[in-house]
C-alpha cells in the first residue's frame, strides 16, 4: 500500500483539504482494513497533467519492478488525475500491473459500471478545475485592470504599499523603492553617458563599475549581465507593466505604475541597445556539446569554464563563467583555446590511463559482467520463444474457427483480434532474434583481444564521437583545473592514479 497526497498551489490550496488531513483519513481507511502502508508520494502541484514530482516518483517506483505494492490510495481520484482521458489510461496501467487504484471518497470498480461512475467523476473533476483556473484568471487580470500588483517579488527599483483594503484582503500596488530606484537611475546614466570620466558604457562595464563600487543586487550577490539587460530593457521602468504578458492578446493588460526613468530616456536606450546588438556581438557561451563541459574548472575561482566563441563562431575557448557574469570582480579569469585543451586532456589521460595492464583489467571485468549477463538474457530468450510459441498457437486457432464456422469471418472485431495476434508474435519474434544475436559467438568478448581493446579504446578517446568521449572522460575525472601555465586533473578515487599536472604550453 502507498499513498499518493496533493494540494493544489495559488488561491486553490485554499478550498484544497491538507496533506496532513488527507494521510490522516487514508489512515483511518488502512487500519480499518489491516492494510500496511510501506510508501508515501505528494505533490503541491495541478494535477492537470503528469509533470509533478511525486507522481512522477511513484510510477518510476511502479514500473521499476518487482511490484514494490499492490495498491495505490488517493483521498479522491482529483487527487490524482484532473484530466477524464488520463485518469483512466493510468487506471488500466496500474490494473495491467496488477495495482489498485483506490480513492477513499468515490470508489469503483473495473466493471462497465464502475469504469463510467469513474469516468463522470473524472470530467466532473475536469470541468470544475477548467472554470476554477478561468475564474481565477479572470479575477486576476480584472485585479491588474484596477491597478493592483498580481505578482510576487516586485522588479528591482520598486517595492510594494497597501492600497485598500477589501474585507480581510489587502491590495497592493507597485511603488517606487527610494534607495533601488537610485541604481536604476545610474545604470541609464553610465549606458548613455558614462560615469563622468568615460564615454556611454556597455553592458559589461557596467557590470564591472556597479561591482567595483560595492553595489550590491537585492539578495547581496554581484551584479551580472542579465540582470543590468533586464534593468535597461524592461518597460516598467518608464511606467508600463504589462500582467500576463505570455498570454493571448486580448488577455494582456496594460497597467499604469510609477515611473523611474522617464519615457524619452527609457526609448533612447532601447534604440541604443538595437544599434550595438547587429554590429558588435560579444563573445557569447554556447550550449552545444563540449568535451570538457562540466569538468573544466577555473583554477582561480573554482567556476566552470563554459564555451565562449569570437569573431562569429570562428574562434571557440573555455573561459571562466565567473567572470564572464559578474567581471572582473568576481575573477581575474582566463580563456583558453578550446581544441587544445581538449587534445591535452584526452592525449595525457589516454597515455596514462590506457595502457595495456588497465585495459587487460578492463578486459576482465567486461567478460565477467557479460557471463552473468548471458545467464539473465537465456532466461529473457526462452520467455521471447513462449510468447511466440503463444501469438502463433493463438493466430492458428483463430483461423481454425474461421474454416470451421465457427466464428463469422464478418464479426466487426475478428481483425482487431487477428491484429493484435500478429503485432505480439511479430514483436516476439523480432525479441527472439535480437536476443539470439547477442549470444552469437563471434559478439562476445574474449579475454585475449587486449592489444585490439586497447587500440580500439584510445582511439575512440581521441577521434570518437563526442558522447562517448564526454561519457569515458566523466567516470574517470573528476575535474580538471585551468591554470595560468599547466593543467591539474583530478581522477576519481576509483581511477589509476594521474600524473596530474600537464604543462599548458600548447593551450598558452
């Protein structure tokens, strides 16, 4: 027996009953029956759709096997599902299983019966939380309409006074923050005209002068790029707030707010900002695959080391992410040419680590791991050629009582039942082969392929595809450190020891 407990979050956890008081209730229902409770799974979450942590938990336990329960509780099936077509797909997943699905407040059965019951109560549940979500939102842009804050942490330069207050609720609206405001104000003079000393300043610059200075964000951390961006670019700044501004047109509002820079200023920056962007793109980090992506560590500061390409793409190194989001303050930092680090790295842990006794060891640890491994696959081969032998035997039959008469060749469900016949034993049949090829003699491992092991290994480190490379270098380091001169690389605890501090010579 597991429990699975949710409240909804936002102005529906209100009418939603506790966590504590649905465990409390599915208590009482396990005591009852002498049933023993071995797992617990919750969420504060809609449950719309499936992407909630505890329910994506409890089917990862489900289908992990060995049927860790037998039976599934929820207080109510809204607890589980607010969607009738899912609710049910996931009913009959768990039945398939061998699972329950009960619900201590409306309970069914698997008959047409049940199933229909189930059903009304799913689009019930379906149907109230739609008009509770439109209500919701309507009550929330209508709030906005009026000139009151919706949102939680009000934007940097701004804080929040009580406006009125309406029964036991209090509104809100955006006002200007004294000190905040201040910064903000400074952060247009310095991208317009400078600090007095220096011409109109990038972004970067001022991210460096606003950290050199000792300001500080609002959680005390430094200033980055993207939070100065988002000061220079947001309209609220110049009096404009857009509510629900991913939403459709029609279900955006447009609310007046103080202003902190006025409109002229806010405009001028913005075409200033669109002049820079096409003629001077800096060096920018990358998402795409990087060997050393996770690994690289700036030897000064301990950050990662993120890709960054110049000149539009042609140039590709790993510079320090520290100093790449907060300057100069954060780091001194370093960049470094990103094929030769690469090659560095895989040429010293290739000659150190795949030498003919580690890969020998290897070797071994390959063939035992694939002996009991072939002892699990007979085992799956011979439940493949039953479930063959079955979808076969079941086909025969099927086309027996046809030449027989005895099932009408123009029953409406006759070729459902001889598709699915065929789909089963084509699947068997396509398992039974697979199966039979990884047991082939000439696809297993012999312990005396050490010299071509070895050659095969190096080579896949060196010029092999990327994921393998990145996989093999993460199991045996841990990091590698991007000094000013040499490379320290930290094996794992698991791993041959390293000669751990290359020169970086070729990379300088």
């Amino acid at each position: 027996m597991a429990f699975y407990l949710r409240v909804s979050t936002g102005p529906q956890a209100e009418r939603d009953l506790s966590i504590p008081d649905q465990r409390r209730q599915m208590k009482m229902r396990c005591d009852m029956e002498g049933w023993k409770v071995v797992g617990e799974f919750k969420d504060a979450c809609s449950a719309k759709s499936d992407r909630r942590p505890g329910f994506q938990e409890l089917f990862q336990v489900i289908e992990g096997g060995g049927k860790p329960f037998d039976i599934v509780m929820v207080h109510s099936l809204s607890r589980f599902f607010r969607n009738a077509v899912e609710l049910e797909l996931r009913y009959q997943q768990l039945r398939k299983l061998g699972i329950r699905l009960i619900s201590i407040s409306e309970e069914t059965d698997d008959t047409p019966t049940g199933r229909m019951v189930r059903g009304m109560f799913a689009l019930n549940d379906e149907i109230l939380s739609y008009k509770i979500s439109r209500d919701v939102s309507r009550s929330l842009r209508e709030n906005a309409r009026q000139g009151f804050w919706c949102g939680s942490t009000p934007p940097y330069g701004y804080c929040l006074e009580d406006a009125e207050r309406r029964g036991a609720r209090v509104k809100r609206r955006l006002a200007v923050d004294p000190v905040e405001s201040e910064l903000v104000r400074q952060v247009y003079r310095l991208y317009l005209s400078g600090n007095g000393s220096s011409g109109p300043m990038g972004v970067k610059a001022i991210v460096n002068w606003l950290n050199e200075n000792g300001h500080r964000t609002r959680k005390g951390s430094l200033w980055g790029v993207g939070a100065v961006h988002r000061l220079l670019t947001d309209p609220v700044y110049k009096g404009e707030y857009r509510y629900n501004r991913n939403g459709s047109v029609e279900e955006v509002v447009e609310v007046d707010v103080p202003s902190t820079i006025d409109a002229a200023t806010f405009d001028r920056a913005q075409r200033s900002l669109r002049q820079k962007n096409p003629r001077k793109t800096a060096p920018r980090t990358s998402n795409g695959p990087t060997l050393l992506g996770g690994i690289a560590k700036c030897g000064k500061c301990g950050s990662a080391m993120t890709k960054r390409t110049g000149k539009s793409g042609r140039y590709r190194y790993y510079a320090c992410s520290a100093r790449n989001r907060t300057g100069e303050q954060a780091c001194e930092g370093q960049s470094v040419p990103m094929e030769d680090l690469d090659d560095l790295v895989t040429d010293h842990v290739s000659r150190r680590l795949l030498n003919e006794a580690r890969a020998e060891a290897l070797l071994r640890e390959l063939v035992r791991r694939q002996a009991a491994s072939d002892v699990t696959k007979m085992h799956a081969l011979e439940a493949h050629r039953k479930r063959f032998d079955d979808a076969e035997a079941g086909l025969r039959r099927l086309y027996t009582a046809i030449q027989h008469g005895i099932i009408d060749p123009d029953d409406p469900t006759l070729r459902e039942q001889i598709q699915t016949a065929k789909a089963e034993r084509d699947a068997a049949r396509a398992n039974v082969l697979a199966m039979e090829r990884s047991l082939a003699p000439e696809n297993r491992l012999g312990a005396q392929a050490t010299g071509q092991f070895t050659t095969l290994l190096r080579n896949a480190l060196v010029r092999g595809p990327i994921s393998f490379r990145r996989a093999y270098l993460r199991a045996v380091l841990e990091r590698v450190e991007v000094h000013d001169e040499f490379l320290r690389i930290h094996a794992r605890a698991d791993t041959t020891k390293i000669n751990n501090e290359p020169r970086l010579a070729a990379a300088a």
